[in-house]
C-alpha cells in the first residue's frame, strides 16, 4: 500500500486486524461508518463475509436482513 492509500483508509476509520497471523481472530478488518461498523470476517470453511454492528441498537446483522446481538452467531449465520 501507498502512504496515501493508508492515509485515506485511516480517514475514513478503516482498521485492519491480524488476519493469518492470529488464525483465530474471526474479525479481519472493521470500517467504522459512524453509527454502523462493518466488519470483514473470516469464515470457518474459507472465504469471508461482511456483517454490521449497529452501535444503537447492539445488533449484528448480516446481508439477508437477520439480526442478532451475539457476534459468533451472525458469523455462523453469514457464512453458512
């Protein structure tokens, strides 16, 4: 990456985290959109998926529209 590109992407509250280095990390990324965070995250079976966290209502929701307030289910619900 560029220094500008790592300059955009820390103005705009995108946060990387470890990915291969802490395998079990399940969050890969976090881009914080104000009242909604998304998250980049690993699946178990490969790949990725993209959930969000609503900071006002404490919900994590996934792509087809369901909710839930525990993380570990929304990620199983993603990537299954």
């Amino acid at each position: 990456m560029t220094s500008a590109t790592i300059l955009a992407a820390l103005a705009a509250g995108f946060i990387t985290y470890p990915g291969p280095s802490a395998p079990r990390t399940a969050v890969e990324a976090r881009i914080d959109r104000g009242p909604i965070d998304e998250l980049i995250v690993r699946c178990e079976r490969g790949g990725a998926a993209i959930i969000t966290y609503s900071k006002l209502e404490r919900l994590y929701c996934g792509s087809r529209g369901r909710c839930a307030a525990d993380m570990a289910q929304m990620i199983r619900r993603s990537c299954g």
